[in-house]
C-alpha cells in the first residue's frame, strides 16, 4: 500500500445524510436574515415582517420561520431594522438629577412604560436644569425617535427639536409650542396655604428650591401668592436643592432668621423630612404641636410612620401614561398639534401639620 492509498484509507468517509440547517453557513459567521430567508424558502421581507411588530404575517409562515431562526441562532439587528423602519425604538429621556432626588418614580415609571411599548431608553441627566444645552447635540446625533423631558426648554431649544423633527413631550414643564404634561402645582399649593391658614397658623416659613428649577419656581410663587392673597406678606425663606440635607439646614436658617414659626411649607418632600427632622432633635420642637410642616410630592419617604407627611401626591403613573401615549402618537403622526394636560394631585392629611377645612 502505498502512502496515497494509506492516507484514503484513515480518512473519514463522507457522512451521506442531510446537513442540518445550523451547518449550512460558513463556521463562525453571524447568521443574517438571509441566512433565515434561504433556509426557510421564504423571501427576506417576510422574516422582516415576522420580527417587526404589529407586522402582516401568517401564522404557519411566522412559526417556520421563528423555527429557523432559532435553530441557527439569528437575533435581529436593531440597526438593520431601523434602517428598514425608519426608526430606531430609542427615546431619549431629558431629566434633572434634582428632579429625580426628590420623585425617583418619575424616572422609573416613564421607563416601564417605554419597554411596554417595546421602546429603548437613552438617558441624558442633567446635574443643573440650565445644562440643557450640552445634551441636545448629543440627542441629534443618536437619531431618536422622540425626547420627553423634565427639564426646562427655552423656546429657541424647543424650536431646535421642530427643526430637527425630533417629537418632543415635556413632562411637568411646559412650553407654548410643545405638547405638555403637568401636574397642577398652583392648585395644590393653594389647598395646602387654605388648610394651614383655616387651622390658624399666621406665621410662615418657606423651603423653597433651586432658582433654576421650574417646578420648584411654581410652587414656591403659588404658595406665596396664596399667603399674600390671605393678607400674611412676611415670610420667611431659605433655598434648597431639593434633597434631605438642604432642608435640614433650611429649617435652621429659617429658625434663626424668624424665630418662632407657626408653619414651614417646603416645595418637596424631602427637604420637608429634613426640616422636620432638625425641628424635633436640634430646635426641640414637637410637631406637629408647635410647627406644622408640610411639603409636595408624595414621595415614598413621605408615607413612613415617623414622618406621615402631610403634602401633595402626583398622580405620577396617569402622568408618565399620558406622556408616553402623547409622544408616541407624534412618532406615528407629525402632524398631531401640542396639547397641554393638566392632572390635579391629591392631598395627602398627615399627622406632621395642623389643618383644617377652609370655610367657602
């Protein structure tokens, strides 16, 4: 036998049955829609149909070819799709890192109700409301298919999204020519000024937020026009920045700038918890006996027994639902005109202040 023969005979024979659709390609390549298509017997469109949602496809079509598709590994590719659809499933979310201190829900529910939709989320948070500038370039760039955005928005900004024909929807913020989604602000710090007044407190304090900050700016100016309107015009006021620290040192400025207050309304309600906070162990007040405090948001920490705030609750998911549904109709249709929504919070009656009903 010579070497010829000898290397024939260690050699495998070659195997006659059919390959399986997983070695039909070249070892270690990606398998592709084609790939899918091919194997299938079915044309390429019809695996992008089967993968789009909400696409036209028959139910013994859409089996085979899920079939195929996982017996060789394919997972669609967001950018191929996006360059078919024309869009890219990506909303960015615009959000002051204040605004997520004091409602961390806000965040996390805009977010759920984005992957119910089958919508990715790109966040931009912003240490200051005023940086908004720094992100927009970054926003162009990304090719989104709409920004929702807790922040303020210049009118030139939010030209700048009309001229990039990028839907916008701002949330609790608003602007002329931007469809929005608030809650009123003006109205609950009124309930709040009415049974704090109607339950006798005269002298007033205020923890007011950053100056930057519209939310904060809204019902720092509704609260005061309500107690101006009620005949109390000196009123004592320290700023913060929104977290638990800030009203800690709030609630001592204002002690030590006014004295004796009957009341401290804080624009949120963790600089509300840290004035209660300071109040009880350094100034040894009791509360609500001698200082009623009440704050806005119906955060978590608001609810917790040592605190039981009395405040304003943001009907935040009917809020975070209706801005979604806002911007999603505008992906699907440009030519939807800007509406203002306008949601009423709830008041929330806890044991941290004296209230009573206003007599009409």
């Amino acid at each position: 036998m010579n070497r010829i023969q000898a290397l024939r005979v260690l050699m495998p024979k070659p195997q006659t049955n059919k390959k399986s659709t997983s070695t039909t390609m070249e070892q270690g390549r990606r398998p592709t829609s084609y790939d899918v298509a091919r194997i299938a017997g079915v044309s390429q469109s019809a695996v992008s149909r089967c993968f789009a949602p909400n696409a036209s496809i028959g139910a013994a079509k859409r089996e085979l070819i899920l079939k195929v598709a996982a017996e060789i590994g394919y997972r669609p590719n967001a950018l191929a799709q996006a360059l078919i659809s024309k869009r890219t499933n990506i909303v960015a979310l615009v959000i002051s890192a204040r605004t997520n201190l004091y409602y961390p829900e806000v965040l996390a529910e805009l977010s759920a109700r984005l992957n119910e939709r089958d919508i990715r989320v790109l966040l931009f948070s912003l240490s200051e409301e005023s940086d908004v500038d720094g992100v927009l370039d970054q926003i162009w760039r990304h090719s989104v298919d709409g920004v929702i955005s807790a922040a303020r928005l210049s009118a030139a900004q939010v030209a700048q999204f009309a001229e990039h024909r990028v839907p916008l929807v701002l949330y609790n913020r608003v602007a002329t020519a931007a469809p929005s989604v608030r809650c009123d602000s003006v109205s609950g710090e009124r309930h709040l000024v009415e049974h704090l007044l109607a339950a006798g407190h005269r002298r007033f304090g205020l923890i007011s937020g950053p100056a930057d900050s519209y939310v904060g700016e809204e019902r720092r100016n509704a609260a005061l026009a309500a107690l101006a309107q009620a005949g109390v015009g000196d009123v004592a006021e320290s700023r913060g920045d929104f977290s638990y620290d800030s009203g800690h040192r709030a609630m001592h400025a204002l002690h030590q700038a006014a004295g004796k207050l009957d009341a401290v309304i804080a624009v949120s309600d963790l600089m509300a918890i840290g004035a209660m906070d300071a109040a009880r162990r350094d100034l040894d007040l009791s509360i609500p006996e001698d200082l009623s405090v009440v704050g806005f948001d119906g955060a978590g920490p608001a609810r917790w027994g040592s605190y039981d705030l009395t405040s304003v609750r943001q009907p935040v998911r009917r809020m975070t639902d209706a801005a979604v549904a806002m911007l999603v109709e505008r992906i699907e249709d440009a030519t939807a005109p800007a509406e203002q929504r306008l949601f009423t919070g709830e008041l929330l009656s806890g044991s941290s202040a004296r209230i009573a009903v206003p007599v009409v």
